[in-house]
C-alpha cells in the first residue's frame, strides 16, 4: 500500500494489507468463518446497518476501506468477542485498521474530533484541551492531599472527573467520602496524565505508549503502590494493558472500594430506602470487560435502593456508545444508543439511572436532554448515591 498523498486509494493493494492488519495486532482475522453471530449481538444494528463480520471478511481479503466511517464504529463494547465461536478478536483486529488509517493519516470528518484529543493528550496528558495545572482545581476546598509515599492509596482522578464540570461532582462526593471513611489517600494533580485506555483504541498506539510511560515512571518515582479509580476504562488499561510495560499496580474499582468500607463499617449509610425508583447500568469496561457486575448491586442495596433490573443488563448491557473513542466522535441523533438506554430506563420505570462510568454519564446526561427526560429521569453515579446516603460523622445525618 503506498502512503497516501493527495488522493485516498479506494481499496489499498491486498497483500499489504493483509500484513499491516497482521502486523497491527489483527491475525485473528484468519478464523472467522462468518457465521454472523457477531453481528446479531453488535448495537450498531440497532440504530443502523452495520457488519462487523463484513469488515473482518475483507480485512482477511485485504479489501478494508481504511478512508470509510466503519472502521471508526465499534465502540469497543465487548459484546461481539464473547459471543463467536471462533475465538476472533474482533476488537484487536478493528484497533488494527485504526492504526493504519492513522498511519496513513486518513480520517472521516466525523472522527477529526479524536484527532485534536491526541494533540491535547500529548500537550496537556488530557483529551479536553484543558490545561495540566488546574487538574486538581476540582478538590479545592476540600481535604485532598498531594499523593505521598507511605498513603494508603492513590485516587487516580481521571480527566473526565478533573475537568468536566458534571463529572467533577463525582470527584468531590468520592473525597468527602473517602475522608468521612478514614481512607490515608492522596491524588497527583497536574502530575496525572491521561490513562490513554481510549485514545489507544482511536489506533494511536504511541501516544498511548507516551501517556502509560510518563504515568508509570510517576507512579513508581511517587511510590504508588495502591489505585484507586472512578473509571472504568483507567481501570480496565492499569489492570489489564499497563502489565505489558513490566510493571503491576494493585488497582481498585470504586464500586470495589465503597463495598469494602461499607462492609468493615468505615461507611455509615442512613437506614429505611432511598426513596425513588432506580435502575443500574453495567458499564461495558466495568462489566463485560472485568466481571464486575455484583459490586455495584451490593453497594446500591446497602444504600437502601431497591433495584429494578433494565431489560439488557450484566453480561447483556447496552453500550452507551462511548467506547473506543467514540466519545470524541459526532453520532447522529438517531443512531445514539444512549438514547434506547433512557428509554428503556423509563419502561421500567426508573426515575433515576446510577451508572459509573464518565463516558456512559456524559452520554446518558446528553440524551437526557434530547429525549427531553430531564424533569423526569437523574443521571447518578454509584459515588453520588453513596454519598447521598451516607451520615457523616462530622455532620451528623446527611
Ligand atoms: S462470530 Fe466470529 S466466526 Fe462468526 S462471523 Fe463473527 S467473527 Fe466470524
Ligand atoms: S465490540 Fe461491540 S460495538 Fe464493536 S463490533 Fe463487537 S458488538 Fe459491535
């Protein structure tokens, strides 16, 4: 395949490409044998035509059209991997067409977005074009301390929770809880970066590398030994992808976390219910990414909600469809699968949906807005709830 220039090749010489997805991370490609399960379970159908096992046929072939939008949609969710009896990385190989379409500096209009968050991740170590030294502007006011060696444990902010005005909510109810527990914690304000889990899935393989290499040598030169994450994805990179560089830090979910300070007691939780109608979505890089499905039911259940299940949940939750770097992409409207999710959270009667997750709130809070369900249905994270439902000791009740 040659380097593209001026003009995008329609369809890049077979052979190459066959190599390029091989060599990106893709072999698996070779196994499937298109029997289309992979697309029966995939959300894409839901909103559109899509064929994921489409895209793996003429990957094989060498057929790929890296200049096309369908490469850029698997929102990573996990669905389509669990489901093919062939045992083909779906994820890895569309990761792989990523890599080549980056390589090759070609990008649909729709994913430009996720290109100006690699210059801001590799600027300022976040994808939101903030500046690194208001990081921890979020904790002002609080009682939040530079992270040292000898605490208890890091809270790996996330920049999502450090900079976006709704998420920082949730930065601040996880301090005043963590605090209210006794929890020795600290945090490393301008000197956290970006985890990278998302932008590596965006097939931007070096600023990955760049962002886990600057956050490991601060990990280990601050003596981190212990993580504490809101998100998910931090979550599913440290535990899962940052072993690939030699290291190993214990890392901790806050789903994990509250559970265990509510059941050593650390965490007073006021008795009789919480009052209103609440429903749970599993995360994808929380659930099917990491098993974590019966955490955040217990935590939930310990603050009095009585949950009512969604439709899809656990190991069949709905993508909100931020994954892999969607988060930064533009979705139309009517292909939104936030927007089924509130719906289904209204069928079932929730007038709040707790979730713990950046990207599944940003999106939910957003088709809470275009479906017009703000009077009717609050977007919560698991944090939020917990603190809602927590006597604190310095203040009594509340
Ligand atoms: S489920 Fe697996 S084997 Fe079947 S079409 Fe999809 S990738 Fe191929
Ligand atoms: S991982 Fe999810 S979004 Fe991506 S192709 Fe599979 S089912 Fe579709």
């Amino acid at each position: 395949m040659a380097k593209k220039t001026e003009n995008v090749e329609t369809v890049a010489p077979f052979k190459e490409v066959i190599a390029e997805v091989k060599a990106a991370g893709g072999e698996t490609a070779r196994l499937c044998y298109q029997c289309g399960k992979c697309d029966v379970v995939c959300p894409w159908n839901r909103v559109r035509d899509f064929s994921i096992r489409k895209i793996i046929r003429e990957a094989s072939l060498g057929l790929t059209e890296i200049e096309g939008e369908d490469i850029w949609r698997c929102t990573t969710c996990g669905s389509c991997p669990s489901h093919c009896p062939r045992g083909v990385e779906q994820i890895e190989l569309g990761v792989s067409l990523r890599r080549i379409a980056a390589e090759y500096d070609v990008f649909p209009t729709s994913v430009r977005a996720a290109r100006t968050a690699s210059g801001s991740l590799l600027a300022d170590g976040n994808p939101l074009s903030e500046d690194r030294d208001k990081r921890a502007d979020w904790a002002q006011g609080l009682e939040v301390r530079p992270f040292e060696e000898g605490m208890e444990l890091l809270y790996f902010v996330g920049c999502y929770f450090s900079y976006d005005p709704r998420m920082k909510k949730v930065a601040v109810a996880t301090a005043k809880i963590l605090n209210a527990a006794g929890v020795d914690f600290g945090i490393l304000g301008a000197k956290e970066s970006c985890c990278g889990e998302s932008i590596r899935k965006t097939g931007a393989e070096e600023v990955f590398k760049t962002l886990a290499k600057e956050n490991i040598k601060t990990f280990v030169d601050n003596g981190v030994k212990k993580i504490l994450v809101s998100s998910p994805h931090c979550y599913d990179t440290f535990k899962n992808e940052y072993p690939e560089f030699m290291v190993k830090f214990e890392v901790v979910h806050i789903t994990e976390l509250l559970l265990e300070l509510i059941e050593q007691g650390r965490i007073e939780l006021r008795q009789g219910g919480y009052g209103k109608q609440v429903t749970y979505h599993d995360p994808c890089y929380l659930g099917r990414h990491n098993g974590l499905y019966d955490e955040p039911r217990a935590v939930l259940k310990r603050a009095g909600v009585e949950l009512v299940e969604l439709p899809e949940s656990r190991e069949n939750s709905l993508c909100c469809g931020g994954g892999g770097g969607r988060v930064w992409m533009d979705t139309p409207v009517g292909e939104r699968f936030s927007n089924l999710r509130l719906k289904q959270a209204r069928e079932v009667g929730a007038e709040v949906l707790v979730t713990s997750c950046p990207y599944c709130i940003t999106n939910f809070e957003e088709s809470r807005l275009t479906l017009e369900l703000d009077e009717v249905l609050e977007i919560k994270d698991i944090t939020e709830v917990v603190a809602e439902a927590m006597v604190d000791p310095k203040q009594g009740e509340g």
